[in-house]
C-alpha cells in the first residue's frame, strides 16, 4: 500500500509537472506518502508565478557540462586537446586574443578565481594588474604569477587572505566556459602536453628525412616549395598540390579542410544571421497584446506600461500583469526573494551582461553542430549602458533575470 501511495503521488507530480526533473518529483512523492496536505502545498508553490524547480532541460545540460568537465580532468585525452587548435600549438593560440572583452566577462572571472585559490599568499591587486597586463591570458598570467608568487611586495596578510577567499566563494559561477577549461587543462597537463608535442615534431622530422632520401617529397604549386611531404600537400580539382601555408594565405584563415573556402563564407552568413536573431529574441521584448517592439534604456522599473495600448507586463520576465496585483508579482529593494522578478536593476545586467550570457550560449552551441563557424560573439553584444553605479535589488535576483533571458532567447 506504501509503495501505491509513492506511485500515485509521483503520477500526480508527472502529469501537472512534465518538464520536472523525475528524480525531484519522486523525492516529493516519497516525502509526502501520506500526507495529502503537504502534497498540496508543494504542487502551490511549484504553480506559484515564477516559480522555480528542477528540470529536465537542467539535468541535461548539467549531464552534458559533466562531460565536458570529464574530458579535461578524468577523461583527459592529449591528441583530442590538441585538435581544437590551429598547428597543434595551444600556447600560441592563447595569447593571439588580446583583450578582456575578446574572451568574455565571464571568462575573466573565472579566471581570477582560478589564480586567486593557485596564489592564495598574492594581493588581489597583484593577481588583477598581471591578467591585465598579459591581455587577460590565464596562461601567461600563470606562469608569470610563479615567477612573482616570492617577491614580499606581492604578497597580502592574514587578513587579506581570509578576506579574499570570502570574496571566491561569493563570485562563484556555475556556467560551462570551455575557452577557460581550455587554458586550465594547458596549465594542469603542461608537461604532457609538451612532451607529446615534442615526439610529434621528432616524428614529423623522420618521417621527412626518411621521405627525402626516397625521393618522395613533392613540390607546392604556389610557393615552389620543393620540400613538402605529400600528405601535408591539398589538391584542388584540376590535381595541382598546394601547402597548407599557401591555402592560408590565399584565404586569409586557419586551414579548413575538408570544406571549400566558398561554402565556409556561406555557413558564415548563415551563422552571424542566427546569431543575431537570438540576441534580437533576448534583448527586444514585444507587448504582448499590441506586438509593439521596444528596450528599456535607463534603470527605472521594471513594471512597463505599453505607451500605446496601456497593457502591463514585466520587463524581466516578459509576462503580462494584473494592473490590482502588479505589487505581488515584484521583489522590491533590498528584498532576497530568488522567486520573484525584481522591481529594479542595473540595466548592464538586464542587457549587457544577459546577451553576453546568450551570445556564448548561442556560439557554443553553433560550434558543436558546424565545426567551421568562425563566429566571435563580442562582434555582437551590446554597447556598455551605464547605470547609477549601483544594482538595484538584491544580487540574489541576478539569476532569475538571466534565467528568463535565455529562455526568451530559446536556450532555457
């Protein structure tokens, strides 16, 4: 008969709840066997407007981010790593990009949180001047971090010290930044890397002399570069060879094989027409009634009264509302209330800091389905709008207003 109860609440759960996690449903249905009352209230607060419970679409990405984090750590494979990047030279490749806002807020804040915990005896102010003075390169800032970790003027007191981690754990972040967990895995498998590198290029070397001594060397029809290794050579359709240097030139990008440089241009286009219809969905909210398109540009409220047809609705939350009950749908100031939308904030985080969110969302999932999108996202985000120089709200509702973003976006 216990078991009937479990099974009966759970199907309850299921039926009104189809996008719940199971695993939570079920962990209801087990608290509540017999207890109706409390059954109830549960399914209340999972109805209440904003509500917030775990989903299947979370347990996937969580599933998914799992994986990710795998294949750096536990699953570390190093011929995979080097794949991602162009002539299997990582280090390089990381110092090519040159400003924080070419990798992304989000990125420099991992970042410093990665180098506060290495470092933990440096200033904050030491660890910041070097990732800015090394363009935001967690690797390079690495490196020369060890190199400063000994000198006393770098580092901070007790005080400082406890101080600092108090600071971590408040800035911690839960998003996937694999451009980050790229650079990470370079510091932590340096020596592998290198090591596997170095046999390569050894090999690489054999394999030539070995080629030249047969005579089976061949010459680039561009450049004239007699010695060329056949299989380092790309033909196009009349059969002339050409080296990969030359490709590179001509198209002026890393080498893209197997793709032609004419279907490359194209999936491009395609690419930056998506991208920029996402971030139109995340940042241009509609009335719901007259359809009207509009942005909010200044750090008022976030209760929007549609200047044409006078309809209600939230700016966070795009829902209309009940012009007798707009004061419950709203956290005012000050207020800790995860649940419910904000009656003030910062309009950086309601555009600037939400479309960056969307825009690495939206880039990374293009990078999965097309291999050659050559998409960067900072192209894109809007520019800084400045606030009052102070959030209005509690940082607590910083997640419900990039929740309802990505889900306007369709990544939710």
């Amino acid at each position: 008969m216990a078991g009937n109860f479990i099974e009966m609440n759970y199907n309850t759960l299921r039926n009104m709840f189809p996008n719940a996690e199971p695993q939570y449903l079920e962990s209801i249905a087990i608290e509540c066997e017999y207890n109706e009352a409390d059954l109830q209230r549960y399914i209340e607060q999972m109805l209440a407007p904003n509500a917030s419970y775990p989903t299947i679409g979370e347990q996937i990405t969580r599933k998914k981010n799992e994986d990710i984090i795998a294949s750096y750590t536990n699953s570390f494979n190093v011929e995979e790593y080097l794949r991602k990047f162009p002539n299997s030279n990582p280090r390089e490749y990381f110092s090519t990009v040159k400003t924080e806002n070419e990798r992304g807020k989000t990125h420099a804040d991992h970042s410093l949180q990665y180098l506060a915990e290495a470092f933990p005896h440096l200033t904050m102010e030491t660890i910041e001047k070097s990732l800015k003075k090394h363009k935001y390169c967690l690797v390079n800032t690495m490196f020369a971090l060890r190199k400063c970790k000994g000198q006393p003027s770098c580092r901070c007191s007790h005080h400082g010290q406890m101080q600092r981690r108090r600071c971590a754990k408040r800035k911690e972040v839960d998003s996937i930044n694999t451009e980050f967990l790229d650079e990470v895995a370079y510091i932590e498998h340096e020596e592998e890397i290198e090591d596997y590198i170095s046999t390569m290029a050894i090999f690489r070397d054999m394999k030539f002399e070995e080629a030249k001594q047969v005579g089976m060397l061949c010459q680039c029809e561009c450049c004239f570069d007699t010695d060329t290794m056949v299989d380092e050579t790309f033909a196009c359709t009349q059969g002339h060879l050409f080296c990969e240097s030359c490709l590179e030139k001509q198209c002026k990008k890393e080498s893209h094989t197997p793709y032609e440089c004419d279907y490359l241009e194209k999936s491009n286009d395609r690419c930056r027409k998506y991208v920029e219809d996402r971030l139109s969905e995340a940042l241009i909210r509609e009335c719901y009634k007259c359809h009207r398109k509009y942005v909010k540009e200044n750090s008022g409220c976030n209760h929007i009264t549609c200047p044409h047809c006078q309809s209600h609705m939230c700016y966070v939350c795009r829902q209309p509302l009940d012009s007798s009950r707009i004061g419950e749908h709203f956290a005012g100031q000050g207020s800790t209330n995860r649940r419910k939308c904000p009656l003030f904030s910062d309009p950086n985080l309601l555009h600037v800091e939400a479309i960056e969110n969307v825009g690495q969302a939206v880039v990374k999932e293009l990078r999965r389905t097309d291999p050659t999108a050559q998409i960067e996202i900072t192209d894109y985000l809007p520019e800084n709008i400045r606030g009052s120089g102070k959030v209005l709200g509690a940082p607590e509702q910083k997640d419900i207003v990039l929740r309802h973003t990505m889900k306007a976006a369709g990544l939710n």
